[in-house]
C-alpha cells in the first residue's frame, strides 16, 4: 500500500506542473502579445509620420496659400462687422428718445 504522504506529495508534484504549464503558456501568450503590440505600434508610428509628411507637403503645396487668404478675409469680415454692430448701439443711443414704443393709447380702438 502506497502511503499517504507520497499520494499527497504526487498530487502536490502535479498540480505544480499544471500550474507551472499554465503560467509558462500565459508567459509565452503575454511575451507574444507584447510582441505584436510592439510591431503595432511600431507600424503605428510609422504609419502617423508618412501620413503626417504626405498632409504636409499636400498642405504646403495646396492648401497654404488659398487658406491663409480665407483666415485672412475671415478676420477682416469679423472686424467690419464688429465695427457696424458698434455704430448702431451708437447710433440707437444716441437716439432713444426718439424710438419709442407705441402708446397704448393708439392700440386701443376708438369709441
């Protein structure tokens, strides 16, 4: 009859292999998933520079010119209306007594 302490020392001996098999397959999956996320990003900052360098030289080429005008003439319409919306307060309080509203007396009809 095989004794009790050996039975218990096997299954202890077992289960620490499974266990060990398990955490070397999570080591190897993990190292594997670092690798590929190291290649992705890799790919991914690579990928950011090429596009970043194409928009550029499109944006330089193409874009610079006929963009920097808009902002330009956008600037210049936000100051021409900033200025119009000035003088009519101006105006407007400089004459509000003659802008009155109607009296209650004309709404009313007559008798």
């Amino acid at each position: 009859m095989i004794p009790l302490t050996q039975v218990s020392t096997a299954l202890i001996v077992v289960l620490g292999m499974v266990f060990l098999s398990k955490v070397v397959m999570t080591l190897v999956a993990d190292f594997a998933l670092l690798s590929s996320l190291k290649s992705l990003m890799r790919l991914m900052v690579r990928g950011s520079y090429a596009t970043g360098r194409t928009f550029g030289i499109f944006y330089w080429r193409y874009l610079h010119g006929p963009l920097r005008l808009f902002l330009i003439q956008l600037v210049a319409l936000m100051v021409t209306l900033v200025i119009l919306a000035y003088d009519a307060c101006r105006h407007i309080w400089q004459h509000r007594l003659k802008v009155r509203p109607p009296s209650v007396a004309r709404l009313t009809p007559a008798h």
